[in-house]
C-alpha cells in the first residue's frame, strides 16, 4: 500500500475512534447520580427556577437533540460553558493542558531514557543476574496500581522525608529561575509515579524483541564481519527492536492520559485530570465532555503519528 493510502486509512480510523469516544463520553456524563442544575443553583432552588436553569443550558430537552446538537458546536470548535463557573470550557483547559502536558511528556521522555539502556542491558546480560533482577522488578512493576503507588510515594518521600512538596504544581510568588526550579521540584512525585508504573512493561518489550534480534542472521554476519558487539547491539540489533517498542509507545500515551487524571488527582496537581476530578464532584457536563474530548483527541493524534513513524520504519506494515 502506497504511504497515502496507509495515512488516510489510519486517519479514518482515527477519526472514528474519536467519534466512538465523544458519543461514550457524551451519555455516561449523564448517568452520574445526581441533578446538575443542583450543584448549579443550590438545595434552595424552587421548580420554577429549577426548569429555568434547565431550558438556559438546554438540559430540558431529549437527549438525542442534546447529543446532535453537542457534536455541531463541537464540529465548529465551541467546548460549551461551564455550568459553574460561566466560563468557555475551552478557557478552562487551556489553562490546565500545558500542567498536563508537562507531566505526561516528562513522564515519556524519562521513561524511554531509562527504558532503553536497561532493556538492552537484560538482554545482553540474558539469564545473568542482571538480567533476571530486571524481570524480577519489571514483574512487580507491572502490578503497580498508580493510586497506591502515588499515595506511597507521596507519604514516604513527601510527608515522612519532607523531600518533595505534597502538592500543587508551583510555589506561590516566585519568579524568573526560582519560579522554574520550583516547577521541577513539584513534577518529581507525579512523574516518578507514572514512570515507575510503565517502565517495566517498556524494558520486558525491550529485552525480548533484543534478544531475538541478535540472534538474526544479520546480526550473525555483521560479527562474522569483525564487527565489534557493541556496534552490532546498538547499530543493527537494537533499530530492529525498537520496531515494537514504537507502538508500545503510543499504548503508553493513552497509559499516561489515563494515569495522569488519578496522578493529577493525588497529588492535587492542576492538569486536565484535575479539572475532570473536579467535574465530576461538581456535575459541571460541558467541562467534563470538554476534558475528555481533549484527551481522547491527544490519545488519538498520538496513535495516529505511532501508525505513520511504523509505516516508515518499516514498509511491510503497508502492505
């Protein structure tokens, strides 16, 4: 298959898959317990001002209409407003997107970093010590729960050792390189936490697509060559194994999204994730659907751009 064939082939699914996502998002919003005009006009509220505050933001009628209607301004780019606060939802998480973003891409980087040289380290040291106290942890950490992981994190090194901050994303009133190193200081928990709950799978994907990789032929003839064994590891071998290791990636993306609205939650930290633990105590819709709208079209894009870079590397994929 030609590469445009390939492209609009992955943006059509793409596409539908977001849809899929939107129209899930838009019904389960809906059956939260609870009346959202409550949360708006408070326990005081008469019928009549009940049904006014239902016809002002369209709550009044049927659910189809409300649906139709949803995916027209959502075509047109307008989120809504938020029920409590009167502002465009689109405002809302634009101011928490980058708080996310910064963490989510943080917690990527460092994983593939660490990722990639000890993936390559257990498999060159196959059924060594090494190699087997790299399965042993991936294996544990594989089971993390992000919650559990975070409040331990959180407790341990944050209030027992006082070592982190325990929440938020930045310390008030700072300026210019305080202002940043403060930044840094309180991304360390979060980040670590998502990094040590998606490290293991990375490394254990790593290690196994290495370990058959040097044992190809190419690999075999570039030795018989003289090559030298690190150069056939990270020039010949490893470019093969990453090949998987490309799509885990994206698999990881959609992890990140996920981990990071219990993360952000934990640890009080003002990303998206935050806004949508907030959304739901409060049973601000538009808000909600805007929240998870704007994940599911990272998650997305991200998979999309994962499709694309594995049809280059690797043409087979498009046939």
């Amino acid at each position: 298959m030609h590469l445009t064939g390939y492209f609009l082939q992955r943006l059509a699914r793409g596409l539908v898959t977001f849809w899929f996502a939107v129209t899930v998002t838009f019904f389960l919003v809906r059956l939260l317990p609870g009346d959202p005009v409550l949360a708006v006009a408070g326990p005081g509220m008469t019928e009549e001002i009940r049904q006014t505050q239902l016809e002002l933001y369209g709550l009044d009628r049927p659910l189809a209409v409300q649906y139709f209607a949803y995916l027209r301004e959502l075509i047109h780019g307008n989120l809504g407003i938020s029920f409590l606060r009167s502002q465009p939802v689109s405002q809302i998480l634009m101011e928490r997107l980058p708080w996310t973003l910064l963490l989510t891409g943080s917690a990527l980087v460092v994983t593939v970093l660490l990722g990639v040289p000890l993936g390559v380290l257990a498999a060159t040291q196959a059924r060594g010590w090494v190699d087997r106290v790299v399965q042993v942890t991936g294996v544990v950490g594989q089971s993390l729960f992000v919650p559990s992981l975070g409040i331990l994190l959180l407790y341990t090194l944050g209030l027992m050792l006082g070592w982190f901050p325990i929440g938020g994303a930045v310390k008030s009133g700072l300026t210019g390189f305080s202002y940043y190193l403060s930044v840094l200081h309180h991304l360390v928990l979060p980040c670590f936490t998502l990094v040590l709950a998606q490290l293991a799978s990375y490394v254990l994907t790593l290690r196994a697509t290495l370990i058959e990789a040097l044992g190809e032929e190419y690999c075999d003839l570039a030795r018989a060559k003289g090559t030298r064994e690190n150069k056939v590891i990270w020039k010949h071998a490893l470019r093969n194994a990453l090949l998987p290791t490309t799509t885990l990636i994206g698999l990881q993306i959609g992890f990140l999204v996920g981990g990071a609205v219990l993360t952000e939650t934990i640890y009080a930290y003002p990303g998206v994730g935050r806004a949508i633990y907030e959304a739901v105590g409060q049973l601000d819709f538009p808000v909600l659907q805007g929240a998870f709208v704007l994940l599911a079209a990272t998650v997305v894009i991200a998979n999309l751009l994962t499709d694309i870079a594995y049809g280059l590397l690797d043409p087979r994929v498009r046939t």
